[in-house]
C-alpha cells in the first residue's frame, strides 16, 4: 500500500468533490428545465443515476372529463333522465343516469376519439351533440335541453 502525501489526498479530496458538484448541478438544471418539477423518466428508462435520460417535455393528458346537466325547455333539472355517450370507433354506448340537479359526468375520454352524446326521459329525447376529437380543452360542459 502506497502512502500518499498531504499535497496527493488533498488532490484527491478536491477532485471527489468536483465530481459531486457536477453531479448535483446537472441534477438541479434537468428539474429546472421541466418548470422547477423532476423530469419523468423516458419509457424504457431504468430510472437511477442515468444521465441524459430524463425527458423534460410536458406531455398532454390523452384522457378527458364531460360533464353537464340536463334541462327542460323552460330550464329545469330533469330528474332521473338517462345520458347516453357513444363512442365514435367502436359505436359502444356508455350511459349514466343524471342527480337531483340533473346532472351528469363521465370520466376518461380517449382524446382521439369523436363522441356522440343525447339524453332520453319520459319517451322524449334531446337532439344529439358531437364531442370531436378537435377539441383540446380537458374538461367538456354540454348541457342538454329536452324540448
């Protein structure tokens, strides 16, 4: 085993914590480029200490809400009416039955796909609405009028 001279540890010591110092501030500058958030590791990514690995893009949701409330021609809730949603790819419905208020949601909508939407009671039905895949906003109100 070799001694080392103060002047070769010290040399040593310094370096170590050069290495650290890099280390953090590139650790520090990919969080501050994804807006002061961690950046999301890159699918495939094994995670850890994977330098260039992180991506710090901000990806959409591709997952959407829709709510609204469903109404008589004169602006009343219509309780117990039922809301229909049907998948513009698959021609699969999805229904839900509305609250008190008259309400109604549905949670999860592929982005990529066009909807259309209409609620029926008491043998009447509202004309039918187009949820388009076009629109970008995350959350969706239509209110549907039973005429």
């Amino acid at each position: 085993m070799a001694i080392l001279s103060s002047s070769q540890r010290f040399r040593g010591a310094a370096f170590a914590v050069g290495v650290l110092v890099f280390l953090l501030c590139g650790a520090t500058a990919r969080a501050q480029g994804a807006g002061g958030r961690a950046a999301a590791p890159l699918a495939g990514s094994t995670g850890g200490l994977n330098l260039g690995s992180y991506d710090t893009k901000v990806r959409p949701t591709q997952l959407r809400v829709l709510t609204g409330q469903v109404v008589d021609k004169d602006g009343v809730a219509i309780k117990g009416a039922i809301v229909y949603l049907q998948n513009g790819k698959t021609s699969s419905i999805r229904s839900v039955t509305v609250d008190d208020k008259g309400k109604y949601r549905f949670m999860d909508l592929n982005r990529t796909i066009d909807y259309k939407l209409w609620a029926a009671a008491k043998d009447k039905k509202t004309p039918e609405k187009t949820i388009s895949s076009f629109e970008t906003r995350d959350e969706l109100q239509r209110d549907l009028k039973m005429e």
